[in-house]
C-alpha cells in the first residue's frame, strides 16, 4: 500500500526532475560550440546533485527519530550548536570563504564547496524541536520558553543576515513559528518587534545594495536600466508565457535579460517557458509534499518528532512561497532559492535531508521518546 512517506519520496524525484531539466534548459547559452545533448543532462553536475540528494534521502529515511531524540539528549545538541557558529564566522576568513555575486556565502573545502547558511538553516530546526521537547512543560514560559531560545536564534540570524538576508528572515519566521506551536504564548512575539525592527533596519542601512532594492520594489520604472533593472526583467519574463509558454528551451529573456536565471529567479524561466499551466504544475507538487508531511505528522505522537517535522515543512512552504513572491513582484528581491528546483548543490542536498526524515517518521511504531 502507497504511504504518504512512499508520495513524498516521488514528489520530492519530481522536483528534483523539474530542478535538473529548467536549470539545465535557463543554463543555454547563444552560440555553444555544440549542442546540448541527452546525454549531457544526464550525466551533468545538476543530474549528479539530484541523484546525490535524493541518495541522502534515502539514507535519511532509515534514521530513528527516537534515536535522534536520544543522541540530542546525550550531548549532540551543543555539537550541533558549535558547528553552526563556525561555519557562519568560517566562511569570512579569506582563504576558506567565497565570494559569490558580491557576498561571501560559500566556504571551500578543497573540491567541495557548501553553503554554511543552509545548514545552520536546517540544524536550527533539530535544536528547537529538541529544545521545545525536552521542555515541554515550561514552554509556556517567558524565560525558559520563549527568551532563552531566542537567544541563539537571534544570534544565528545576525550572523546569516551579514551575507543573507532572506535566508535570515526565514530562519528566524519558522523559528517563531516552531516555538509557538510548542506552548509558547502568542503575546510573546509582539517582544521581538522592537529587536527585529532594529536589526533588520541595520542590516538594510549597512548595506546600499539592499536599500536599492527596497526603492526597486517601490518604484522599479524611476530605473529601469539600473536597480529597476532585475524586477522587470523578472516580471516581463514571467509575463512572456502566456497561459502554454514558449516551449521548453525555447526562453528569451534567459539570453542575457535576466539575471540568475539558473538561481533565484529560475521560476520566472519555468513560466516563460512552460506557462500558466507548468508554473501550476510546480505550485502543486509544492503543495502535495506539504499535504504528504501533514498526513505523516498527524501519526506522530512525540513532540520532537512533530515539531521537526513542522519545521521541516514550514521551511520548505515559506521558501516556495517567499521564492515565487519575489520573482512576480509581490516582495522585494531577496537572495532565496526555489526548494529542489534552484540551482545549488547544498539546498537540493540538505532540503532532501530533512523531507528524508519526515520520510523515516512515516512509521507505526514511532513512540513517545524518554
């Protein structure tokens, strides 16, 4: 019998399918020595990563929970922590850290290269679902269960907002969302609107280019050849495909128009190229994964398991969302990927991660940890 588990492991091959054709498809160039081949996609580094991914998936699915639970309680959590820290401080230092479209997101480790941010991302999700297990019964607590985690929270966010905003934000919104589901009382958010103001107010004053983006948001037509420039593009590029689209490959703004196309912005490449009806398709596959993770969790029954499965959703679903607001011009523009489909080895492999362990909950004789 077909399993939600069973569902998400397919839908999360089909994004991944759609990731590795649209990326390859935006990634054509004018004039190539030679054709792009069958072949060519099959084996290129986009087909690896989704087969590496979905590898990892996998493997992520046969993990216990409750033994995940049980090596966070025995001291994995400050592990966890530590590893996070480094990583965010590591990727400034000048030999480790790249530079990547004016930000220092990446760090090199000989061959491989990652993106710190997505990870603390994802391990942000393992130390409060076991933050908020481990006390459930003070959660309704200022201190101990709103304050406290918080703390490292906010300190993760500050680190992240430094190169990324967006990947920022996120963070810090399904974090919040994670402890409120946990018993924390909803008054308590309205403490983080002074601090939050503040810090994102700092972080967009710091940076020229992102208030720049604020003013292309307001207005893109009063430049439209200078920070104007990328959200029409986008939205002209999202507009070209009609109801049907152009074909597939057969895009034109992707010819030197728009920026990123393989990236951040490969969702207007899809509408263009596919239309109305593939950027549906796209927006239900979406929405089938969060549907397949809802029936997992509603099975579930200790509170680490359902918290991380939460998050794990809610990271993905706002992403999405956040990802496609941004390209039709409905936010301003931010440095966030499209899950499974943007091009980018760390998001495919590290999302797949997580929906692998919504996968190993999808199982009848999950039990309430000690």
């Amino acid at each position: 019998m077909l399993r939600p588990g069973h569902g998400l492991m397919l839908l999360t091959a089909a994004l991944l399918s759609v990731g590795v054709i649209m990326v390859n498809s935006a990634g054509l160039t004018v004039g190539a020595a030679e054709p792009v081949s069958l072949t060519d996609i099959l084996l290129g580094r986009t087909a690896i990563l989704a087969a590496l991914a979905l590898a990892v998936m996998f493997l992520a699915s046969r993990v216990s929970v409750e033994r995940l639970y049980r090596a966070a309680s025995a001291g994995l959590v400050p592990w966890i922590i530590l590893g996070m820290l480094l990583l965010l401080l590591a990727v400034h230092l000048p030999v480790i850290g790249r530079e990547v479209n004016g930000a220092r997101r990446w760090m090199n480790l000989g061959p491989l290269s990652f993106q710190p941010s997505e990870v603390a991302k994802w391990s942000m999700i393992v130390v409060l679902a076991w933050y908020a297990a481990r006390h459930v019964l003070v959660m309704g607590e200022l201190n101990r269960g709103f304050v406290r985690p918080m703390l490292l929270v906010g300190l993760v966010c500050a680190l992240i907002a430094t190169e990324d905003l967006g990947t920022a934000m996120l963070v810090g919104a399904v974090s919040v969302c994670l402890l409120v589901a946990a018993g924390a009382r909803l008054g308590y958010t309205a403490l983080l609107a002074g601090p939050a103001a503040a810090g994102l107010a700092v972080a967009v004053l710091s940076n020229p280019y992102r208030l720049d983006r604020l003013r292309a948001f307001v207005d893109p037509w009063q430049d439209p050849q200078g920070i104007g420039y990328h959200v029409i593009q986008s939205m002209v590029t999202v507009a070209g495909g009609g109801v049907a689209g152009r074909g597939l490959g057969n895009s034109v703004r992707k010819f030197g128009y728009l920026p990123q196309d393989t990236s951040d912005f490969i969702f207007a490449i899809i509408s263009e190229e596919l239309g109305l009806m593939g950027v549906i398709a796209v927006v239900c596959l979406f929405g089938a994964v969060l549907l397949c993770g809802l029936s997992i969790l509603e099975r579930v029954e200790h509170p680490f398991g359902r918290l991380l499965g939460l998050g794990i959703l809610l990271t993905i679903g706002l992403q999405a969302l956040i990802n496609m607001m941004v390209v039709t011009g409905l936010v301003p523009t931010k440095g966030i990927a499209l899950p499974l489909i943007s091009a980018g080895g760390t998001g495919w492999v590290m999302t797949a991660l997580g929906l692998g362990l919504l996968v190993a909950m999808d199982r009848p004789t999950v039990r309430e940890p000690a």
